[in-house]
C-alpha cells in the first residue's frame, strides 16, 4: 500500500513541529531556571558547609575559613573553583563543560561568578561578629530573661553611681597626723636640751596608748602597706594564678584586618548588649570557671582588661570590682550611727596628742575609709571563692570589726556569703555591662582566634578571614536541546545564559 504527502502537509507538519519543539525548549527553560536557582542555593551551602570546626565547638560561632592568597587576601578565587567543581559534579559535566552520555536533558554549565560581595567577621567594627552572637543567643536566652537581666544590673550600675568611695582619705587622714606630730616636735625641741629627741612621739603615728594603758593599733598604717604590696596578693595566692598570655600586637584589636565587600547593616540596643554580655558569661572563661583548652584562661578578664596575661587581667578585673565593693560598704558605713561612733572614738584615741578637732575629724574620714577597704578586700575574696555577696550590706552582713580589723588581711578570712547576694560571675557581667559592643567583639576575637590556633590545622586561622554571609552574582550557560530540531534556526546562536544569586548567611534572624 503506498502513501502520499501533499506539499501543504508538508509545511504544515514542520510548523506543527516547530511549535511542538519550542513549547518543550519553553519548558525546559522554565525548569532550568529552577534548576539553576537550586543549585546556586546547594551550591552555597556546600561551601559554608566547611564551617571552622573549632570554633564552633569552643565558642559556637559559625564562620567560614576562605584563608589567604599570596597578597594575605581573602582567597575568594579558591571559592570559586570550589563552586564550580561542585556545580559540574551535580550536572555531570567536564571541565570543559562537556555533557556526560546519559545525564538528565536539565543540565548546566556555572560560566561566571562575579561579582561577590561577603561580610568577614570582623567587619563594620565588629559589628557582624555582634550580629551573629546575638542570633545565636536569641534562640537561648528569652526576651524576658533579657529585660531582668538589663534592669539588674542597670539597678547595680545606679548603685554604684550613687555610692562614693574617697581612696585619698586614708592618706589624707595620715598626712594630717604626720603634719600635727612634725609640728608639735619642732615646738618641743627648744626645751629638749638633753640631746635627745622626744621620744614619746616616736610611732605615734602607728600606735597610741588608750586610757587603760594598751596600746591601740592604727589601722590607717597596715592599709596603707597592703597598697603597696597590691590587691592580687591580698586575694588570691598568686601562685595558683594562670600563667597564660597571648601577643596583642598580632591581634585582631591591634593588626590591621581585611575588609569584607558586603553591605550588612546593624542595629545595636540595650537587646543586643545583654544577649553579647550573656554570651561571654556563658561560652568564655573567667577566674571561677576556667577553660583549660583555652589559649587564656581568664577570657572575660582579658575583655575588661585588655592586658596580654591572665595575671595582669585579673588584677584589673580584682582592683575595679574591689573598688565597686569599697563604694557600697563606705555608702552603708555612712549609714551605721554605732560604726560612725566607733570610728569617731578611735580617731579621738589616736589622735589625742594633738586634740586638734580638724586632724581629729580627717582620721575618721580615713578609719572609715580603711575599715570600707578591709571589708572589701574581704568580699572580693568571698567572691573569688564562689561565695555570694550583697550589693548593700547591713550590719547581720558586715563582717570586720574595727579594733583588729586590719588582722584579718593577713590571713585567709573573707567576707559572710548570703545565697541572696550577687557572685563574681554577675560583677563581671555589671564590668561588661560599662564596655562599648567594638571593643568587647574584638577582644572576643582576640582570644577565640588564639584559641583556634592551638587545633592543628588551624595554626594560621584568621578572624578576617572567616566570612559570615556572602551574596554572589551566578551566571550559567545552556545549549539549546529541542531548538536544534528546528531547521528555521539552523545557523542561529544556540547558547543561552541564566543568572541568578548565591546568598548564605550564618547570622539568620
């Protein structure tokens, strides 16, 4: 049997096809720019995927490592690469952007990437560092928690403020002593025609005989040699204090750092600050709870302090908290009408050699001062030992007594401890609570980069290396599959382009 075509069948038929076959490259096309957008999704993904293990596990910041060329810039060429590697092994394609026989008629090529915009960790201030804590944190700590936690220690600032401690009294106190004996030796050497001085004056200033004939000890002399030896003594045994230190010139408070190309705004308020403060309190270590894998193992000292050593960091962190305690108790002593009266009777006792009503008055002022400071020196060690201490004492909480007070500085005595009262741990918080959000991420990153680089691996980690979010502009290529059918675009170009962005980011809201 045989058959025939007109030639109107003829035309007919390829223009039917040729529609049939450009409804399927429609399709195709439709599919591939999903296609291409999932891919530039996985794609970005695969690379913050490798996240700085170390990190994470120490300190729970996420940050991608991209390292560094020849320049010491951030290597974003290697990412790149890594990119399209990954993107030619999900199409199953060459180097050259062959098709392997076989593949899904849903492939594409990855052509270009550019351009990249990506926001290190260091970036805009600290900034982005901040902004990541704080989304962490908002998934473990509440608002709510938050609010107390901001009104705590804003009433613990208020307290401070309001509290008013003169360290000059004491010295002021003994200068105004020393002055009066000086002066009333000069008016009695004239009469001294034995030869000797008198010695009745000799240490007046460290001791007076009270009308029973005992001798009363001056507690302003034995503050006034505890000064000198230095509060860290007085508190801890030294002996047992980190050795640990770090070198700032090479920090990234200290060096100058790479610059991200991105554009990620930050908002900061009293939020954030609690959420950045509550972090360090939570993941960094600090004298009452030390990390020993830690580069340092008093982390929150070092972001008050600043200084290169766990020693000298704790002595700052030891001198301001000491004189927060000194304020407060000096406020209650002001308070206390007995403690006023026994000050008042001692300065009388050891000022009696000169009965000068204004010298007289200068060593109360300067009693109350050093029984404010042996009181404290004994607080701060409740505080190191994980004792709890109450912000405003009362007199079932003070623990010193004024005659033979200064003894107990000598030993191993420290203040009452009340389950009511605020710990180390929460002073470090009030400390915190007075720093700018820079400088406390950068000093954060002083010691979590240090820490990092102790892991072997990660000897050259840099914070300014890690990136936290990166958007990049993706261009793939096609060869048309169905088009090629058609003999009306034979000759034609057959190579299309999709563009599209790759965005992660780790600090997700």
């Amino acid at each position: 049997m045989k058959g025939s075509i007109t030639v109107f069948a003829t035309m007919l038929l390829m223009l039917v096809s040729q529609f049939l076959f450009t409804v399927l490259e429609a399709g195709r096309n439709l599919e591939l720019k999903n296609v291409a957008k999932m891919n530039s999704e996985a794609v970005a993904e695969s690379v913050f995927a490798q996240y700085c293990r170390p990190l994470w596990d120490e300190y729970r910041i996420l940050t991608y490592d991209a390292g560094s060329d020849s320049a010491g810039n951030v290597d974003i060429q290697n990412i790149k690469a890594y990119m399209k590697n990954v993107s030619a092994d999900n199409f199953k394609t060459g180097t050259d952007g062959s098709i392997s026989a076989g593949t899904s008629v849903l492939r594409l090529s990855m052509d270009e990437l550019d351009p990249v915009k990506y926001a290190l960790i260091t970036d805009d201030n600290g900034d982005v560092y901040t902004r990541q804590v704080v989304s962490y944190m908002k998934n473990n700590l509440s608002y709510e928690t938050a609010r107390k936690l901001y009104s705590k220690y804003s009433s613990m600032k208020d307290t401070v403020d309001n509290s008013k401690y003169d360290d000059s009294s004491v010295d002021n106190a003994m200068d105004a002593l020393n002055a009066q004996e000086k002066g009333d030796n000069n008016t009695a050497r004239p009469s001294a025609a034995r030869g000797t001085p008198d010695s009745s004056a000799k240490n007046k200033s460290s001791s007076q005989n009270n009308s029973k004939g005992t001798e009363t000890e001056n507690p302003l002399v034995k503050v006034q040699q505890v000064r000198k030896t230095g509060i860290l003594s007085q508190v801890v045994n030294e002996a047992n204090v980190s050795g640990n230190s770090i070198d700032t010139n090479e920090c990234v408070s200290h060096r100058k750092l790479n610059q991200g190309t991105g554009d990620f705004s930050y908002d900061e308020d009293w939020y954030s600050k609690i959420l950045l403060q509550q972090y360090f309190l939570t993941y960094l270590s600090n004298y009452t709870d030390s990390g020993s894998s830690h580069a340092m193992n008093y982390e929150v000292e070092y972001i008050i302090g600043g200084k290169s050593n766990d020693k000298d960091n704790l002595k700052k962190v030891v001198t301001e908290i000491l004189m927060i305690r000194a304020a407060c108790n000096a406020a209650y002593l002001a308070t206390d009408q007995s403690k006023q009266a026994e000050a008042a009777a001692l300065a009388t006792v050891i000022g009696a050699i000169t009965l000068n009503p204004e010298v007289i008055k200068a060593l109360k002022m300067g009693i109350l001062a050093a029984w404010a400071y042996c009181e404290s020196v004994l607080d701060v060690r409740a505080l190191l030992a994980g004792d709890k201490v109450v912000m405003m004492k009362s007199d079932s909480t003070w623990t010193t007594k004024l005659l033979g007070m200064t003894t107990m500085l000598t030993g191993k005595a420290k203040a009452k401890s009340c389950s009511t009262g605020v710990s180390y741990k929460t002073y470090l918080g009030m400390l915190l609570f007075f720093k700018s959000e820079k400088a406390m991420a950068y000093r954060a990153m002083d010691v979590q980069e240090a820490t990092v680089r102790q892991t072997q691996g990660y000897e050259s980690f840099r914070m300014d290396n890690s990136i936290c979010e990166m958007s990049i502009d993706v261009t793939y290529k096609y060869h048309g599959l169905f088009l090629c059918f058609v003999n009306l675009l034979e000759g034609a170009d057959n190579e299309f382009s999709i563009k599209n962005k790759a965005r992660y980011s780790y600090c997700s809201e």
